[in-house]
C-alpha cells in the first residue's frame, strides 16, 4: 500500500461542515483491491486480537460488535485503516470517531477521512495505522505501545496546556470564537475590535512590569517585605563562596532555588549541610545564573489563586510521595500509586504519574533511602522536592476555608504587584488562621498561575476558575 496524498483540515471541508478536525490519506491499495479482509487467511482472528477494544465500533451495522462483522463478510483495505486510525487515536488518550472511506475513479485509490483531536497524532495515526494493517495481512507480530506512547508524547507537544484549554473550552461554550496563533500556548479570544489574546493564563491587560516583577523572585520578595508581607529571610548568590556567607546568615534548615526558574524546577528544599547545599546550588544554576538561599518555612504549601484583584480559590498541594506498609519497595509503592485512573502521562488526566528521577534518588539518597529500600507501614517518604501537580503532586481545595485576612493578603498582593491574575504561594501550617499569626510565610508570586489544581483537585470541590 502506499499513501499518495495526507493533508489535515482545520475548518469546514469537503467531507463535513461540522467536524473541522480530519485527516484526509489519499491511500492506493494496490493489489488488496482484488482481495477483502474475508480473503485473507487469518486476517479476521489477528485484528480482534490486536485490538479487541475495536468491538466497540458499530460501523454502518449500527450496534457494537458491527465493525468486526463488517470485516468478516469482507471489507477492503481502507475501511480497515480508516477504523485503526481513530482507534489508537482513543488507546492513546484522544477519544474520536468521525471517519469516512470512499473509493475514486482510480482504481485501487481511496480517500481515507478520520477525526483527530491534535493535528501532529492524526498525522501519526495515519501512517501507523497502515503499518499495522500491514502487520495484520503478512501475519507478523505488531507491538502497539510504542506507536501509542509516541501518540501521547505528540500530544503533549502539541496540545493545548490544561489551564489554557480551560480558557478556550470556557469560551467556546459562551459562542466566542477562538483562534490558535502559534504551537504553544498564545490565542486569540474574538474576532476585529473585540478580540482579545491569552497565553497560557497571562491576558492581553496582564502588566508587563508586573511579569517582569513575579519572574525575579528575589525583586518579588523585596517588594513585598518593604510593604510588610510576611516573607522567608534570604540571600541571592551566585558562587560557592557567596553561598557559605548566605548560609551563615539564613542558617539551616533552608531552601536554593534559581531566581528565574518556574514548575519548581531547580528548587531544593530541607538542604541541612553545606555539602547538600553546594549540591543544591548547581542544580539551581542549570536553570538561573542567580540563586536564592533563604530559610525554609516549614508548614503545608498553599496556593491562592487572584483574579482581577479577586480571591477566586485555593489549594492546599501535597509534593508526591508514597506510604510505606512495611513489605513494599518505594519503586514497587510508586508503581501502585501510578495505577490510580486518574494518574497519567503528562497532563492527560486529573494527576500526573509519578517518575522515580535523578532529582527522586538525590532526594530519598539524602535519607539514606534507594529505590530499592523498604520503608515502614505508615511511613511517608516524598519523592519530589516541590507541589507541582506536572511533577505527581496532587491538590485539595480549600478555597471556603481560607482565613479573610489571608485572602485579604493575597489581594493587596496582586496589587502590590500588579497582576490582573496571580497565585501567590503561602507556606502555613493552617491557612484557616491569619499569617500573620499562624508564622507562616508568603514564598513567590506566579504571573501565569496553572489553572489544573482548581479544575480537577484530587480532593474537594473543583472550581471553574476559567
């Protein structure tokens, strides 16, 4: 077989006016005109074994089960491709059903059409799918998970980020037409004089200063301190040698993180030896050349989430970790953790899986753990440093109990600032009680707060903060 033509539509086409997504394969089946599925031995045990999950397709039969009895009585090559394709596409995470097969004045050519949810998997799907068909008429062996982990890293490439697809989602159901600009996160709400652009959760009206602020931690920090706001005593350094006079004044215990950095990356927390701490520091400066050194705020990690100058919501983050029970590896508890439905790779579902990393065994190393060791039954040992949901975090909200006074902190923050959206990370043991009181600590201000952990929090009520 050979593909003579794939192209991808992105507005009403040809083949439908309402679905905008398709894949258009201009395939020549060659010799497989002469011969339907039913003529070829063994071809109908191979496709339901390879991908029993197909008995859901009900074809033109109208009734599961409908497909599978369409390649029995005999069905040509296309039709087949047609189904493979939209099939991995939903094995991969991207639930999709549209397709069509049609036959041209060249014999042998079909137009093969099928849905896709991201442009760049769609175009995948198209070829890999001819590959298994392929698979499936010569009878050899054919291992799909890498096909479908390829699909899913596509799509991560590609996609929309949860905050922003929640914007565009929320859009899309208020009748405002969106307009994707480039292939990350920038979009154009509106159309002429009314339109209106986002990127990521930064908006057309968001101040630039305020950005520039909230991206220099350190700026960030001596803003707020000269205005009262609670925040952890530090140092900026940028040497070995700066960072033994910092540990000096900050003391230990106390955290290094690089100055410019975001999603916690870089960040070490708990450091309690200058030997850990020079560590920490090179790890910092693989993502900022300036580092901060400042005291750790023990407590739990909140996050309050301000728009237009508004308290909208709250979450209290949990880094990833695991809960001995006393006969289980850390990388065996791990593994059972990832079996939560709702863990999965990237941003595909509600929480990401956990990865035991170089950053995991560094961690567990300082407590003389492996992922190999065995904790206690009801031991809790973290395995990432930071919250982040991106890194197996998981959130609960907490949006109706946080103290008035704290959301009248988070407040003047975002105009301290001067963010029209920002979350403002506070390490407190009890946000229920003032900061002030409660000795807790405002730790950074975030310009393009992520919108996952409101949505979908592992536990609580979700908030439409879109």
């Amino acid at each position: 077989m050979r593909i003579l033509e794939l192209k991808a539509m992105r507005g009403p086409n040809y083949w439908s006016v309402k679905r905008h997504n398709l894949i258009v394969m201009r395939l020549d089946i060659e010799d497989l005109e002469q011969k339907p599925t039913d003529k070829i031995p063994g071809f109908y045990e191979r496709i339901t074994s390879l991908l029993p999950s197909m008995y859901s397709h009900r074809c033109s039969e109208d009734h599961e089960g409908g497909f599978f009895e369409r390649v029995k009585r005999g069905t040509w090559m296309g039709h087949v491709i047609e189904h493979i394709a939209l099939e991995i596409q939903t094995l991969a995470g991207m639930e999709t059903g549209f397709g069509r097969t049609r036959s041209t004045r060249e014999n042998g050519v079909y137009n093969v059409v099928f849905s896709y949810i991201e442009e760049p998997v769609g175009m995948y799907a198209a070829k890999a799918s001819v590959r298994i068909a392929e698979a499936l008429i010569s009878g050899a062996k054919f291992d799909l998970a890498d096909d479908l982990q390829k699909m899913r890293e596509l799509r991560e490439e590609s996609r929309l980020g949860p905050s922003t697809g929640s914007i565009v989602h929320e859009a899309v159901a208020r009748g405002i037409p969106y307009l994707r600009l480039n292939g990350q996160s920038l979009v154009q709400l509106g159309h002429g004089i009314h339109q209106k652009r986002i990127r990521a959760t930064i908006t057309s009206k968001t101040s630039n200063i305020g950005v520039e602020i909230a991206c220099d931690k350190e700026e960030t920090k001596q803003l707020l301190e000269s205005y009262e706001i609670p925040v952890p005593k530090g140092r900026v350094v940028r040497s070995e040698e700066g960072l033994e006079a910092a540990l000096d004044s900050v003391g230990f215990p106390c955290v290094i993180k690089p100055s410019g950095g975001n999603h916690g990356r870089g960040a070490t927390i708990g450091i309690k030896s200058l030997e850990e701490a020079k560590v920490a520091l090179a790890k910092a400066k693989e993502i900022s050349r300036s580092v901060i050194v400042e005291r750790y705020i023990t407590g739990l990690d909140h996050r309050l989430l301000v728009i237009n100058h508004r308290f909208i919501a709250g979450a209290k983050r949990t880094p990833a970790c695991v809960v001995g029970d006393g006969k289980s590896t850390i990388a065996q508890l791990a593994e059972e953790v990832n079996k939560d439905p709702r863990r999965g790779y990237g941003h595909e579902n509600v929480l990401t899986r956990i990865d035991i990393d170089d950053h995991t065994l560094k961690l567990i190393g300082l407590k003389g753990l492996t992922p190999e060791s065995v904790p206690a039954k009801g031991e809790t040992v973290y395995l990432k440093a930071t919250a982040n949901l991106s890194t197996g975090g998981t959130a609960d909200d907490v949006t109706e109990v946080v103290h008035p006074f704290n959301v009248f902190l988070a407040e003047r923050i975002s105009r301290i600032i001067d963010l029209d959206i920002c979350g403002i990370d506070i390490m407190t043991d009890d946000i229920t009680i003032p900061l002030n009181e409660s000795g807790g600590a405002v730790l950074e201000v975030n310009a393009a707060p992520g919108f996952r952990m409101h949505l979908d929090p592992t536990g609580g009520i979700g908030r439409n903060v879109a």
